[in-house]
C-alpha cells in the first residue's frame, strides 16, 4: 500500500481535513497576563488607588499601584520566558507519527496528518487519529484510556482503531477515517483541552493559608466600612487603611511560587527531564523509592547477540533456523532486532503467529515450509519451562549465563503441530524441545557507578524490575555498583505469595526478575501503601500501568508513546544520569517554597495583629499605604527573592501546618510584641516631649500634605499630633524592616549562631543580601526625598539605637524560644527536631 501523494495531503489539508489540533503545554501569553495583572486582589488595590486619585492623594496612589504593577510586570517577563524554554524543550521531544506517502515511509508530527492517510503502527505506538486496519497486520491494543477496560482488544483487517489507544502487542497499516475535532479522544475531551496548573500539596496549603487571609481582610474591610460611616473616619484615611490590609495579601506569593516551578522546570529540562506536569516538579522532591527497568536505565537499550548452545541440533543448522525466525517475525522488539543484526533470515511460509507481549514473554511462529516446519518459540525458561522436556545440560548453560549478566532465552520448537492458538482462538503453546539456548549482551550505561551513589546520596532506594531473568538482573546492578546484598525474586514466586508475603518482599528486596505488567502495578502499589513516595522509570507499553501507579512516572524520549504519554516528566536523550540532578533540584525547588512561606506568614500575621493592637489602644493605624510600600518590598519582596535565588536543595518533607507551629507563631506574636512596644513607646515619648520631633521644612511638607492644609496653615496642635504620629510609624517601619531582613537570615541561616528556626547550611550570601537590604533602607532613611516621598520621619539618633538593641533582644528571645521549642511544648506538640 503507496498511501496518499504529497499533492493528495496538500489537497485534503486545503479542504480542511488536517489533523489541526493544537494541544496547548502551557498557559497562553493572554492568560499569564491576565493572572498577574487582574488577579482579585490587584483589582482591589487597582480601585482603592483610583480612589485616592479621586480624592486627590496621588502620591499614595502611586505607592499603592506601584509595587503591584512591578510585581507583575517581573511576573509576566519571567513566567514568559519559562514558557518559551518548555515550549521548544517539548518541541523537541514531542513523538513524530509514521506514514506511508508517495510509496515511502515518513516520520510527521501529528498535527500534519490528514483524512486518508496511512499509519504504520508498531507495539508501543500511540494512534493519533481514528482509523481502520488495512492489510494483512494485527494488532492488540489498549483502549483503557478511553474506555477504562484494561483487556488487550484483537484488530484485524476492517477493524475499527480509536485515537488515544496504543498498541501492546503485534503492528500493521492504519487507515485515518476521523480527524482532528472529529476524531474520538478529542470528542471526549474537547471541554478539558485548556492547559490546567495542577495544584500540588504545597500549592493547596499555600491557597487555604490565602484564603484564611482573605477572610481576614474581609473581616477587617468589614470593620473598616462601619468606622468610616459610625465614627465618620475621613473617607482619605479610610482607603489608606484598606489599601494597607488588603496589600498585606500579596498576589506575589503566588508569583514567587510560579515562577519557582516554572524556571525549576527549565533547570530540569536543560539538566535533561522534560516536565509534562507542574507537579513532577514537587514530586521530584518526595521520592523515596525509584523503581526503574533495567532496560535503558541500568543499561543502554542496546542488545547485542552474544551466543548459543545447541542442544540436539547442529550450531549451523540452529543458526539459521534463528535467524529465519527473526526475518519472519511480523513485529519486531530488541531482541528479534539483535538477531537480524547478528544475521539476516530468509523468508518462509508463516501459517499462525503469536506476537512477543510482556505479559507472556515468548513469541511463537508456526511454519509450514518445506524448509521449516513445525512450531518455534523463543522466550524466557520461567514462561514456557511447563511445556519444555526436561534438559539439565542446557538449563545449566542458561544459569551460568544468567549468573554473568548476560540475557537468556531459550529456542523451542514442535515439528508436528503448526497453530499457536486454541479453539478460543487465544494463545496456546504445544509440547515443547529445547533446541538451543542464546545469550546477548547488554551494554550498561556509562557514568552508571556515580549515578547509582547519586541516589544514594539523596536518600533515594532504588529496586529493579525487569522482564528479565532475576539472577541476569542482579548481576548486572552489582557490575553496575549497586550496594549490599542483592535478594533477588522472580515473578512465578511473588504470584504465589499472600498478599502479606508480597507486600515485605516489595519493601525488602532490591531486585525482580520475570515481572508481569500487572506485577509492575501491584509492586508500586505494595510500596506506596507502606508510606513511600515512588517515582517510576519505564520505556515500554508494559511500564504503562507501573507509571500510572506511581506517585511520579518517568518515561524515555525513546519509549514508546503510550509511555510517554502517561509520564509526569521525560528523560531527554534517555539520559538517565540527569535523574540525580532533577531530583536535587526538585528538592532546592520545595525547600524555596518552604522558606518563602516562612518569611511571607511571619510578616502578614504579624502585621495583621499590629493592626488589631494599635486600633484597639486607639493609637492610630501603624502604617499608611507608601509606608506600607517600604514594608512590603523589605519584608515580602526582597526577602522571597533571595531566598528564591539562594536555596540549596534538602530534603524537606515538612507540612506547612508544622511551619506555622514552630516557626511563624513564636516570631510574628514576638514581632507584634516588640512591635507594638516601640510604636506605644515612640508615641508617648515623642507626645509628652521626651525627644525632640523634628520640625524641618520635609516634616512640615509631609504633616500639611496629610492634614490637606497649605503648610503656613498648620497650627501647633495639628503638626504635634500628626508628628507624633509619623514618629511612632517610622520607629515602627524601621523595626518591622530589621525583624523582616532578620526572619530572611533566621530562614536560611548563613551562621549557625542562627540556626533554630531551621538548620543551618551555611549559605552566606543570605547574609550578605541582609546586609545589602538594611543598608539600602538607611540610605533611604537618609535621602530626605525618598524619605518625604513615602512619608517617613526623621528619627532622632536616640529612637535609632533603641530600635536596633530592641531588634537584639527579639532576635535573642526568638532564637532563645525556637531551640528551646517553648510553644510546641507548651502545646503539648511533638518537637521538630
């Protein structure tokens, strides 16, 4: 069968019968806009600063917009330049689609293919389109994708195919008959199509802590709308205290933790993983177990006949009876490829087939060919060993073989039956005579010694499970320098265990052999069901139901596309030494996160119970909204950054309800109390005259500016008042700075002397951003600009110093509490450790 013409294709796809389905990966250019631009909480700010613009304070509404409008301007730069890098990185690695044109096969992306076109399908490919079997092929394929039947269905000539079902076993010619919005799996998803941010366990618990703080602004916008009608608030000062509460509920937390997985998908796919699930980045991070086929990971997919031992036979004349097996073969696989490598078969009369599976492990061809005559099966000795006459010459080669790492099946023939099938018309095997028992090579994988240590290293076990001989298995993972001591178990042995039996011997053994696709699945189950978080490496149609298991499955580019398909991320140049590295950064990824929550909780909770305590003293409102602008850039702007930039990848398995226990409760209620005691403090001190006020021409600009009167026009007692006032907020501004850069070092500790909150690492450039970050606020403090701009007063020396030992003695008490573990013990909790 020729297929369609290249004129034929150009025809069709000028009429509209184009497979033009264009499945986004990422968000679009107008959704990442719109979500950092609109998203509700920047609306509110967005209305509150027009209406200070209404009321004629532009200045705060430029304090109020100006960090929101920057946030997400940083955003959309850097979420688009993410998506640029995942979009050619997926490119690259999306699965082409054979076809027939012009008489020739050809490798096309789906979106190319058009009505009429024939597919050439072989085990492990993915059907793109709707179709019907053409020719003599057939093929067994999975339609559970679509109908959640996990059977293997039998097509043959005239059959129907479905788009989203794959092919297990066996290969033929497609004929596409639906395409593109036509074709059935796009029917069925035509509503879920749109690219979804799966939500991972962090990202859950950092949108109830969002929406607890939201309930909090909404609680106190409530309290605010009373006020301004029940005690006539001015309706200026009104939005400069809701614009400080609903600031407080930064969208950028969310930006931050966006852009960490994004650019944490980059790192990874220029480290070698494609991330086809935000999740995989997280996930990553977890894994305890990795389970991998020795196929392509311990090994380099790369099979190589090595030799055979007749047995009854002459060496030449098993030779080619081999190599004639081979040639015939409807479908190929690794080890049908090896042998045509090794030598070439001739063509002969092929009368009934059955097609090599995972499931069965053996592949038969019935003949009746002069030449050839009878049954002849190649497979493992476990799966055809009850047909087989006993041999105990040839079962000794195959185990020494095995003992070496080499892989070994036998050949067996029955030169008087010629079907491989029973009534049913499901597989059967005859009476069996060894014939000869052949070995391969497989080649392992270099830098495999380092990569193995690798997982080691980041508290990863690692267990085999293979299609293979157990003893083959384990003495290629000792070649490869996996450590301790091997117990190997094979598949006949875990199908005749309880289900407690099945479930230590998960946990325990390292090695399987001889595994079903099934036994994958209930294997990954067994150790999820213990508590283990198990990520799963498979290339084949037969690791499908293992990775969907999974708690994260990993495919190779050059698995199949089923595979693929269902895989969380995708090793690139099936580079499995590029795993140690994802799962490192993974872990930098989550221990970021980890710290930016941290640092985001202790100021918003803090600021949130300064608010209550200063309102319920009737001292005022501790800040205003430029005031607020500071705050927000030095305590959740900047700090979140650096700590972005500089987390080092640990294990950190913690929840974010133990973070708020031992970490943030001590230092925001320790913030809101010092706090609280500086503001109180620099308001009497300054209202009752103990520290001079400063009464330059800047203070008089910003007391008029607040009280909307030319400055000649002040009078004695509205400059006190409103001059005590900037006093306390910018004694208080200062404080909420230091303890803000401080809970940064406490976050990350660049010195142990810090260590208590969380363990030290020793990272110093934390220290020296700290540092950086309070210099450049003093700087601020020190342009009389700047300062006038975001209404801060100049502070005596006096009010300076008091505020830095007040800042000590939390740091000092804060640490004091943490290591003592004060509240989880007051609380009856277990420690942290």
């Amino acid at each position: 069968m020729t297929g369609l013409t290249s004129s034929e294709v150009l025809a069709r796809r000028q009429r509209g019968e184009g497979n033009d389905i264009r499945l986004t990966t990422s968000r679009s250019y107008l959704e990442i806009g719109k979500t950092n631009v609109f998203n509700p909480v920047n609306v509110v700010l967005y209305a509150i600063g027009a209406g200070m613009v209404l009321v004629g304070d532009v200045r705060s509404a430029l304090t109020t917009v100006m960090l929101v409008v920057f946030n997400a301007v940083v955003g959309i730069i850097q979420e688009v330049l993410a998506k640029r890098k995942l979009d050619r990185i997926a490119l690259l690695a999306r699965a082409k689609v054979t076809v027939r044109r012009d008489g020739q096969e050809q490798q096309v992306d789906p979106a190319e293919l058009v009505l009429g076109d024939v597919l050439v399908i072989r085990a492990g490919d993915q059907i793109p389109v709707d179709g019907v079997v053409v020719g003599d092929g057939k093929l067994e394929v999975d339609e559970s994708a679509l109908t959640g039947e996990s059977d293997l269905i039998a097509k043959t000539q005239g059959d129907p195919v479905l788009s989203g079902s794959f092919c297990v076993t066996g290969g033929g010619l497609v004929e596409a008959t639906r395409v593109g919005e036509q074709s059935f799996a796009n029917q069925l998803t035509q509503h879920a199509r749109q690219f979804k941010l799966e939500q991972t366990p962090l990202q859950r618990d950092v949108n109830r802590l969002l929406r607890l703080l939201l309930l909090v602004v909404v609680f106190y916008g409530f309290l605010a709308v009373l006020a301004l009608f029940v005690l006539n608030v001015p309706f200026d000062f009104w939005l400069q205290v809701m614009a400080v509460i609903t600031g407080s509920v930064s969208a950028g937390l969310l930006v931050f933790i966006t852009l960490n997985y994004s650019w944490g998908a980059v790192r990874i796919g220029q480290q070698g993983g494609l991330v086809q699930q935000i999740n995989a980045v997280e996930s990553l991070s977890n894994v305890t177990v990795l389970c991998t086929d020795k196929t392509g990971t311990l090994t380099a997919n790369r099979i190589r006949y090595h030799a055979m031992h007749p047995v009854g036979i002459e060496q030449a004349t098993l030779e080619q009876r081999l190599a004639d097996f081979a040639a015939n073969a409807s479908a190929t696989n690794k080890t049908t490829e090896a042998i045509i490598a090794w030598q070439a078969g001739e063509k002969r009369r092929v009368v009934d087939e059955v097609p090599f599976s995972s499931a069965r492990k053996w592949s038969g061809l019935a003949f009746d060919d002069p030449a050839m005559r009878g049954v002849y099966v190649l497979g493992a000795l476990e799966m055809v060993q009850a047909h087989l006459a006993n041999d105990d010459v040839a079962q000794q080669q195959l185990q020494q073989w095995s003992d070496v790492g080499l892989r070994v099946l036998v050949f067996a023939h029955n030169p008087d039956v010629t079907t491989l099938h029973d009534a049913n018309g499901e597989p059967a095997l005859p009476p069996l005579t060894w014939i000869g028992v052949i070995s391969f090579n497989d080649e392992l994988r270099p830098h495999l010694p380092e990569t193995l240590a690798a997982f080691i290293d980041n508290g990863v076990r690692l267990k085999v499970i293979s299609g293979d001989n157990p003893q083959t298995v384990a003495a290629l993972a000792k070649q490869a320098g996996l450590p301790g001591d091997l117990r190997a178990v094979s598949g006949p042995e875990l199908a005749a265990m309880s289900e407690g039996e099945f479930a230590q011997v998960a946990a325990e053994a390292t090695v399987f052999g001889r595994i079903s696709p099934q036994q994958k699945e209930q294997l990954v189950d067994a150790l999820r069901r213990q508590g283990e978080y198990v990520a799963m490496i498979g290339d084949g149609v037969n690791d499908v139901l293992s990775l969907k298991k999974a708690n994260m499955g990993i495919a190779m580019e050059s698995g199949s596309t089923a595979t693929r398909a269902v895989a969380g991320m995708v090793l690139l140049g099936d580079s499995f030494e590029a795993m140690p590295n994802a799962l490192r950064e993974g872990q930098r990824i989550v221990a970021s996160i980890q710290n930016i929550l941290k640092v985001y909780m202790v100021t918003v909770f803090a600021l949130v119970l300064l608010i209550s305590g200063i309102s319920a003293l009737q001292l005022g409102f501790p800040f205003t909204a430029p005031q607020n602008t500071i705050l927000s850039f030095f305590t959740r702007g900047a700090p979140p950054a650096i700590l972005s930039v500089t987390a080092l990848a640990v294990v950190n398995r913690s929840r974010l309800s133990t973070n708020v226990i031992h970490f943030t409760l001590p230092a925001a209620m320790l913030m809101f109390v010092f706090g609280l005691l500086i503001y109180i403090g620099a308001f009497f001190v300054a209202e009752r005259g103990l520290a001079q006020v400063d009464v330059s021409p800047e203070m008089v600009e910003i007391v008029a500016r607040t009280a909307r009167v030319a400055p000649a026009s002040l009078s004695a007692a509205q400059f006190n008042t409103l001059a005590v006032r900037y006093t306390a907020q910018t004694s208080l501004v200062t404080f909420f700075v230091l303890a803000g850069v401080l809970i940064m070092v406490f976050a990350e500790p660049p010195l142990r002397w810090f260590a208590g909150g969380s363990p030290y690492r020793g990272h110093w450039l934390v220290g020296a951003a700290a540092i950086a970050l309070i210099a450049a606020y003093y700087v601020l403090l020190l342009l009389p600009g700047l300062r006038s701009f975001f209404e801060l007063a100049p502070l005596p020396l006096f009010f300076h110093l008091a505020i830095l030992v007040m800042t000590a003695l939390w740091a000092l008490l804060l640490r004091m509490t943490w290591r003592r573990q004060w509240l989880t013990r007051f609380l009856d909790l277990p420690g942290k450790g």
